[in-house]
C-alpha cells in the first residue's frame, strides 16, 4: 500500500523512478538522514530535500527523492513525520532588518509564531557584501524551512528610506547603501517583490500587531537610542506619508524652547536644536556635560541618578521635561492611542511615570489618554515588523 505521505511517488499517474543503482538509492537515503537530523522540525518536502541536496553538491532527480523518502517511510524512518499543509509556506514571512553591525532575518507564521531567527555581521560599508549576506540569509531560511522559491512573503527594514522622487535609499547610517536603487537589486537577486521601510516604521508596525500596541487604531512608534527615529501605524498600515518621511519627529525643532536651548546643538541634518539633538542618548550625555562639566555616558547617567547624585538627577529631570514638550507636540497633530517607546533610553523605567505626568501642561486637550509604554519585543521589533510589511 503506498505511503500516505509521498503517495505520489508511486500513484498509477506518476510511476516511481527507481535508481538504476540499489547503492545509488541507499547513498541517497543516507543523505536524506542527515537531512532529517539536522532539521527535525522540518517537514519534510521534495523540494526541501532538493534544495539541501543540491547545496551540498549531492545529484538526484526529484524523481529520485520521492522515492527514497517513501522508501524510508515504508521502514518506519520516518514515523510521525506529518504531510505538510500546502499552504503553508505562502503563510510565512521572512523579515530582513539592516542594520550598521548586523543583518537579521526572521521567520514568522500567520499567528506570529517565530519559526526561525539567524543574524550575521554587516559586511563594513560594502554595497554588493550586503546585498550578498541578504540574499544568503533568505536561501538558507528557505532551506531550512522547507519554503520554495517565492513560497514566502519578504520584507526588509533598513535606515534611511527610499526618495519617491528618485526611488534611490537616502539618509542610511551605512552610507555605501546611500543613493542606491537597494529595493530593485534585492528583488533581482532573490527573484521576487519585495517591501522594504524605514527601520523605526517596522518598529512600529511590530509593536502595533501583536506588540504593546495591539488593538490600537493609531500607533506612533518612538526610539530613542544612538538618534531619534518615529513611526506611524493606522489600523496596522504603516503610514509613509507623500514624501516617505512620516514619524520623522527627531529632525524639527524642540518645541516651546527656553533661552537656554536656543539655537541648540547642530544636527547632522545640518540644522541646529532638532529634537534629535536633545533626547537622543547623545543628547542627553551632552547636556549633562554642558551643565557639569563631566563626560559621562547616558547609561552611567541614569544610573548614577538612581544611586543618589544630585546633578545626574537634574540632567534626568532636564531630560524628562524637553521629552514631555516633544511627545506633546507629537499628540497635538496625530493624536495617538498609544506612544511605544524603544531604544536604548526606553530601558529607563522612570520615564512612563514622570513624563506623562507634565505633558498635558502642552497638550491642547482637556485630558490625555494617550498611554506610553514600554515595548513588548525588545530588539526583535524592526525585525519583526518587516516581516509583517507585506499584507495578507
């Protein structure tokens, strides 16, 4: 009686191809082992099988794999082994997140689920490297995921983003990829479409699913690290904007400055007191120094101000205040549900307590239920909000 699982291999439309060579057979069969301890939560599929096999330089016909996988199951070596769903690689996303120190994809069912997560070194400032270690991590998630060609969404989110004007990417903290057409060279390299966005704006999108925003009809992702980067998610679609720059809250000005925060630090933008300028990690370690006179990192800041020193503890307040003003200028125009902070300064627990406290002072409302959280994915959120870029 044939297999139920590779019945195919032996049905009267398709008659099983038998090796010419019984040691053939059985060197495959082999191979096929190795597969199978080294992926043992794959399902098993003639295509993935293939796709191993040819990268190790190993020949066989497809032919050729079904039959030695039935052969395997017909000695119980394949025993509880399930027949794969056929829809479900077109369920999977693959999310690509570029960064300046790492490339990251991730894989994730349509319930969100994780099914892989692999990173490498971003190759330093070279264009075709980068492109190359995309394209590697994409094949071997395929690979070892079972996934055909093309049986996967991808989507990518990188700094900077693509000028409608030019379709070229712009303002990437790696400036090789900088005036680069990095979308259509991804899509000939890895033969299918792609989405690619800001990587704050897969922050965002990650936290509005199934993140700390979830339910909520209007997401306004915020980081706050190395810069100050935003996102804006309406009803889980990131919004863009005309001109690609939506959420670009950390390049306007500091609202409602005082004396003293005119005309402020100049921005790499080529402006001075951008948002950026204050509230990045930076920032905040820049007026600190400006105040005491003491070099000292964001991190020691904060925590330093927690054991007890007095001018860590005013340069936090500083900080708490201009953030307060920032934010508020934020609702004033998208009136959000919820504000989603992440980057490294979003480790600082103080500031969902002390900053919603004094930003009705600028909020011109009654009340603000606006609510700001913490991030739920951590580091994983722009990882996985490419992956959710591609709808359906």
């Amino acid at each position: 009686m044939p297999s139920a699982l590779f019945a195919e291999a032996t049905s009267p439309r398709m008659p099983p191809s038998h090796p010419s060579h019984p040691s053939r057979l059985e060197h495959l069969v082999d191979e096929i082992r190795g597969y199978v301890s080294l992926h043992p939560a794959a399902e098993l599929t003639v295509e993935g099988v293939m796709s191993w096999l040819v990268a190790r330089a190993a020949q066989a016909t497809g032919e050729e794999v079904r039959h030695a996988l039935s052969l395997m199951e017909s000695r119980g070596e394949l025993a509880g082994r399930r027949q794969p769903d056929p829809g479900a690689a077109q369920r999977l996303r693959l999310g690509v997140d570029l960064g300046g120190s790492k490339i990251e994809i991730i894989a994730i069912d349509a319930s969100g689920a994780t099914q892989l997560r692999k990173r490498v070194d971003t190759p330093h400032e070279d264009y075709e490297a980068i492109l190359g270690a995309i394209e590697g991590l994409v094949r071997d998630a395929e690979r070892e995921l079972s996934i055909p060609r093309n049986g996967a969404s991808i989507g990518v989110g990188t700094p900077g983003s693509i000028s409608r004007a030019t379709g070229l990417l712009r303002g990437s903290n790696s400036v090789c990829l900088n005036g680069k057409r990095i979308r259509e060279a991804l899509e000939q390299r890895l033969g299918q479409s792609i989405a690619i966005a800001n990587d704050a704006n897969c922050f965002a999108l990650s936290e509005a699913v199934d993140g700390a925003g979830e339910d909520s009809a209007v997401v306004f992702g915020v980081i706050l690290g190395t810069g100050v980067g935003g996102g804006i998610v309406v009803e889980r679609k990131v919004l863009e904007g005309v001109n690609g720059i939506a959420g670009e809250w950390g390049h306007n000005p500091l609202p409602w400055p005082r004396d003293d925060e005119r005309p402020g630090a100049a921005c790499f933008c080529g402006r001075h007191g951008c948002i950026e300028t204050f509230l990045s990690g930076p920032g905040l370690a820049r007026d600190h120094e400006r105040i005491t006179g003491r070099r000292e990192a964001a991190r020691a800041i904060v925590a330093q101000a927690a054991a007890g020193d007095t001018a860590c503890e005013s340069t936090l307040q500083r900080y708490e205040e201009r953030l307060a003003r920032a934010l508020a200028h934020v609702i004033n125009i998208v009136d959000p549900d919820v504000i989603v902070l992440g980057g490294g300064l979003s480790n600082v627990d103080r500031l969902y307590a002390n900053v919603p406290a004094q930003w009705g002072e600028w909020v011109f409302s009654d009340r603000v239920d606006t609510r700001f959280v913490k991030h739920l994915h951590g580091d994983s959120s722009g990882v996985r909000g490419a992956a959710w870029l591609v709808e359906g």
